[in-house]
C-alpha cells in the first residue's frame, strides 16, 4: 500500500469501490455538510468534497473534509488549481494530512467566469497535472516542490479527473497518459450517459494499459427530469448527453421522471460494471445526496464490503 | 505589438477635468498600427473632447502631438517646446509611453486616454487578439507555436483541460482552445508525441512573478 | 431660434451621390441651399475624423451620400463609411450630441430625385433639432477672453 487510504485498499481488495459528493454550503455552517454527509454514511467508501465548485465562494475543502473525517467518514479532499498557488495548496495538504485526510482531487477548476466572482484573478500558477506531481513528490521523496525536506510527508492517495466527452477526443486517451505518467492513482470521470462513447475511449485506455497502474472510477449523475438532461446536454460545456435520453425521459409524466432518472442511473452502472477498467463508481447526485443510497442498493453495490 | 482601447470619453473628461489647457501626446508605434493612439486617434479624441467640453460649457484647448515613440527618452524631449504652455498630459500611448512622459516632467500631471490591453497580433481589419504574456521563459517550441500561457483560459501547460468543446474554451463560443490548435499544428507538422512531454511546474520568476524585470546589455551601453 | 436655419455639411461620393446632384440640378429640381456639398472621390475616403471635425467646426448636421449596398466602384468604400458614421454616432452620443446629427444615406448616380428629397429631408430634421449645441458655444467662447489661452489666443481669434 502507497497509502491509508480506504480507497486504496478497496481497489487493491479488488471490489468495485464507490464515492459520491459533498458540495460545502455557502455560509458558516458546519451542521449542513454533517446532514449531507450522514445520508451517504455506508453507502459509499469515501465523499468527494468539491472546492468552491463552479466557482462559487463555498466553505473551504479542507474544513469541510475535517468535518466529515471527525464523523468517522473518508472524505476525498478536492484540490482546483484556480484559487491557490503552489505554496498555499501544499500548506493545505500538510493541513489535511494532519486531520488524517490522505485521499484527494486534483483539478484545474473551472473558470471564475462562471462563478459568483468573474473580477477575481485566476491564480493557476499549477495545472491539475502538475499539483498531482507535487503531490506525487511530497509523497514519494518527501519534498516539497521547491526542493525542501518535508517532516512527516503527507502520504495522499492521487485522485485526478478525466472528460472522455471533451474535444479533442484522440487526446483524451492521452492526457490520461499524462496524468498516469504525473503519479495519479485513480481517475473519476466526467458524468457518464454516452455508454458507447465512453467504452470507446476505455478501450482505448486499455489499449494503452493505463487501467493497470490507474483505478479508473465511472461518473454517474442521475437524471432529474428531462429539462435537466437537456441543460446538461446545450449548456454544460464537454458534456454528452444522447437525444435518446432526453426524449426517453420527456416521453415521461414530469411526476415520473425523476423516477426514471434514477433507473437510468442504475442500468449504466449494471452497463459499466463490464466494462473493463471500470474499477468502480462515482456517484454525483448533485443536491440529491439522498438518493444516492438507493442507486448504490438497487446497483447492487450494497452492503459496501469492510477493508 | 502593445495593444489598447481608447478610454470611455466620460472616463478621460473626468480625469483632464480640472484642467483648461492639454496636450494630447500620441504615439507613432504600436497603438498607432492598432488604431488607438495614432495621429489620428489623437485628432479624433481632440475634437470629441472639445466638442464635449463645450456642450457642457467650457472651453478646453487642447494641443496635439504625436511622437515618433513614447517609449524612448530622446522623442520625449521633444515636448519640452510645448509643456510649459499646458497644464496637463493626455497620453494616448501604451502604459510605457505614459510612464517616461511622467517620468520626464515631474511637475506635470500625465493622463492615459488609453487601456493597455495585451501584446497581440491583428486577425483581421479591426480585430487584435492575444498572443503573448511575455512569461519570460518561452516555451513556443515544445506546443507547436501557440502558446498556452496567453492563450488558454487557464494557462494550462499540460491542456486541453475538461471543457474544451469543438475547437471553443469553455468561457465562450468566441475564444479558440488553444490546446485544440497545439494538438492540431502538432499534428500537421506529425509530432503527436510530443504532447506527450510532461511540462513541468513553470518558473513563474522569469515572469511577472520576480518582480519588475530589466534586461541590461552592457555592449550597448 | 425661429429663424435657424441649419448649416449641413454633405459629403458626396463622385460615382453616384455627386451625380445625382448634378442630376437633380438638370432637372431643375430644388432642394435646401442650407446643404454645403464636399465632393470625394468614394464615400470611404470619409474618416469618422471628418465628421467630428464637421461637428466641432459648427455643422448642425452632416452625412454622407455613398453608392448603393454592392454599387461601390472601389467594392466596398460605403460599406466601411457606413461602420465609421455607426461609430462616429456612438462617438456624439458619448459626448452628449444627438447622434442622428450624423446619417450615412445610400444612392445611385441617376436618382436626381432622391438626391434632392434627401437633402430636403435631412435639413427639415435638423432645423427640428435645433442648432449644434457647439455652434453656441463657439460664438460665446469667441466674445469671452477670458476663455481663451495664450497659446491658442490667435488661432481662436480668427
């Protein structure tokens, strides 16, 4: 093992392995990311906890991750290059390690032309490939990326993301590569609901055999109605939803929907689950955390197993 | 070249406000080839100015001028005939060009009419885009000849990142993903694995990041 | 202000506004004397500087008179007009002037009639406007020395 984390050793165990999210409130509130996170207590082996995502001032990652690590449960600290330099990310690690936090994220972030601060700097003075070889070196060789010897290194198990549905798509196998090549341990991609698209790039990493030195984790958004897919589909920028699943879900009563959205969520897991590579879920019921037990019981990735 | 916008007129007429007599400095370089601070921009600026003034029932005169470079301490001089008839400077140059008049003429209050935008290059008539961030450490020759530094988004060095979509970046159907033209020009010249070369965390030092730069050549000295 | 009468400065291209002021002369056709004509060679030869100088130099109003859409004899020198008069517009409102002051109007060498209705349109339009708020300014500014700088004392004089 590289790590304590439980997220390793689900993968090294060789079972499926599955995460969900935690977005943080917007205010002070710590009783809020406790809510959320007691809903996925035994459903999923670890939470995402996203970073002031889509640009949006949110409580901190590393506060938030603090609180749910107290709760008993395994956050996953997410890390956007966006808002911090290579010295605050590194002070925020040795933080998060010190909560015993060993599990994270690395992301460039969106642009804070989408968030609730467009006139703010970006600082991206790292891309996500490079934070994940800093972190990869803070592990490793006990160094900070200046040079230095670090006492008591933090030990992180690297997370990175991957969009099979963003353009170019010829590179999308290979800046997996780099990614791999920079140290990451696992990958969690983008929402997944074009199956034959995302199959097509999976070959393509097995092709490479990058799933033999990366745990690949599927991403799963449930649907909630049809107006949603079709936002997702004309808004979301490097998202693929297919026609068919819009009208599948438009053909519906609005009451029904939601209903459907959550059987569709299950049959691409049952889909991926054969897919290989595929070593596990992640599970992105955005302000739906509640139903995510279900989608991990009827998926049957329930009980989660004990490692 | 430095590129640059022509301040809102409100915006100038705040600034000279308290002053009756101007000189309106231009600059033959850059900001004339890009159409915001030429002979002409002065002239047209002159006579907008003025015909603001007296609409709000003043009279302003204003002197126009346009030096060869703003930039170079010997074509600065040539104010000096004129500056001590005025009881301000407009200048319609880039950042630089404002600095060495400020810097030549302690006791005399320098304004830009201008907003130093970016070193670009013009597309087409009437449209300048950015090209260059002067990061100090070029790195043109490992990405095909674009650069991602002030070209992408997010200065990704190892890009395209999640929210590249059919050739656009995510902030807006205007804005080419540079990641989309590195991996295309890469292509055409058949060195796809070389966007397999890791970039490694950059030296922001050579940049803006270590401070105000200089470059200093003894053998022209 | 009842007696205004609006001074307008037309700037006329040679291949078809230009004529059609001819034309409209042959036919004995009448329109305003308040319209001053500047022949150039192609309504793009006017920079957005012309116009302004027009303005500030006391013209109530003024267009220009360039061929119709695709009829330019240089391809596209109305085209480029009609964008600076849309920006010299932008610029006169910007400095608290009526932009309609300044009008881009597109026509053949043969419609003397048009030529002459135009004419007569636009002076009806400005003399409803009243004068260029300049013009008044100028001839206060002119009477008032105290308005006027040393360095500039002669060239405001004249």
């Amino acid at each position: 093992m590289k790590t304590e984390s439980v997220l390793e050793r689900m993968f090294k165990a060789g079972h499926l392995a599955v995460t969900s999210e935690c977005g943080p409130p917007r205010g002070a509130l710590p009783e809020k990311v406790r809510e959320k996170a007691e809903m996925l207590r035994g459903y999923v082996d670890a939470v995402n906890v996203t970073d002031n995502q889509t640009a949006m001032v949110r409580m901190s990652s590393l506060t938030a991750c603090i609180l749910i690590r107290q709760m008993g449960l395994h956050p996953i600290l997410q890390m956007v290059t966006r808002d911090r330099n290579r010295l605050a990310l590194q002070s925020d690690l040795l933080g998060a390690y010190a909560f015993d936090i060993n599990t994270m994220l690395c992301l460039s972030g969106d642009h804070p032309h989408f968030g609730d601060h467009p006139t703010a700097a970006n600082v991206y003075d790292l891309d996500s490939i490079q934070l994940i070889q800093t972190v990869h070196t803070m592990r490793e060789h006990g160094k900070f990326q200046g040079g230095d010897d670090i006492a008591n290194p933090p030990k992180m198990f690297i997370g990175a993301a991957a969009n099979p549905f963003a353009d170019p798509f010829e590179l999308r196998v290979r800046r997996l590569a780099k990614k791999a090549d920079a140290g990451a341990d696992f990958i969690q991609t983008q929402c997944i609901y074009n199956l034959d698209k995302f199959e097509k790039w999976m070959e393509g990493v097995c092709k490479r055999r990058l799933h033999e030195n990366l745990f690949i984790m599927a991403g799963i958004t449930p649907l909630k109605s049809a107006g949603m897919a079709r936002y997702m589909q004309k808004k979301v920028p490097g998202m693929d939803v297919p026609d068919e699943l819009v009208k599948r879900l438009a053909a519906l009563p609005k009451d029904k929907q939601a209903e459907e959205g959550i059987t569709i969520a299950v049959e691409a897991i049952e889909r991926l689950k054969k897919v290989e590579g595929v070593c596990g879920f992640h599970i992105m019921a955005i302000e739906w955390e509640h139903r995510v037990p279900e989608i991990v019981r009827r998926a049957g990735l329930y009980p989660r197993p004990a490692v | 070249m430095i590129t640059a916008e022509r301040k809102p007129i409100q915006e100038i007429m705040n600034l000279v406000s308290p002053y009756k007599n101007l000189l309106l400095v231009g600059c033959n370089e850059c900001v004339t080839v890009c159409s915001a601070g030429g002979r002409k921009e002065v002239a047209l600026l002159s006579s907008a100015l003025q015909v603001a003034f007296m609409k709000s029932g003043r009279i302003v005169h204003i002197q126009e001028m346009t030096l060869e470079r703003q930039c170079d301490p010997e074509y600065i001089e040539q104010l000096v005939p004129h500056i001590d008839s005025v009881d301000a400077v407009l200048s319609l140059a880039c950042g630089c060009g404002v600095q060495e008049i400020a810097r030549r003429f302690k006791e005399k209050m320098v304004f830009p009419g201008v907003n130093t935008k970016f070193m670009g290059a013009s597309e087409r008539p009437g449209v300048w885009a950015e090209r260059c961030q002067g990061c100090g450490d070029c790195l043109l020759g490992v990405t095909g000849g674009i650069c991602p530094i002030a070209r992408c988004s997010k200065r990704l060095q190892n890009g395209p990142c999640g929210g590249s979509s059919k050739g656009k970046c995510e902030i807006g159907p205007d804005v080419d993903c540079a990641w989309q033209l590195i991996w295309d020009r890469l292509k055409a010249l058949g060195l796809q694995e070389r966007y397999e070369t890791l970039l490694p965390a950059k030296n922001w030092r050579n940049g803006r990041g270590g401070g105000p730069r200089k470059i200093v050549r003894e053998d022209l000295m | 202000m009842e007696d205004f009468e609006p001074v307008i400065v037309a700037f006329c291209c040679h291949y078809c506004a230009y004529t059609a002021a001819d034309m409209a002369g042959s036919l004995r056709l009448c329109y305003p004397p308040n319209v001053k004509i500047i022949r150039v060679p192609c309504s793009g030869k006017v920079d957005t500087i012309h116009l302004m100088q027009a303005i500030k130099g006391g013209a109530d109003g003024v267009y220009v008179a360039g061929c119709l859409e695709g009829d330019c004899h240089f391809k596209s020198g109305n085209a480029k007009a009609a964008r600076r008069v849309v920006y010299a517009k932008r610029l006169l409102n910007d400095v608290g002037i009526e932009p309609e002051r300044i009008e881009m109007i597109m026509m053949s060498a043969g419609m003397g009639e048009r030529f002459a209705a135009t004419a007569e349109e636009f002076t009806a339009k400005i003399r409803g406007m009243g004068p260029n708020p300049v013009k008044l300014m100028r001839a206060t500014a002119i009477r008032d020395p105290h308005n006027v700088s040393p360095a500039h004392k002669e060239s405001a004089a004249v």
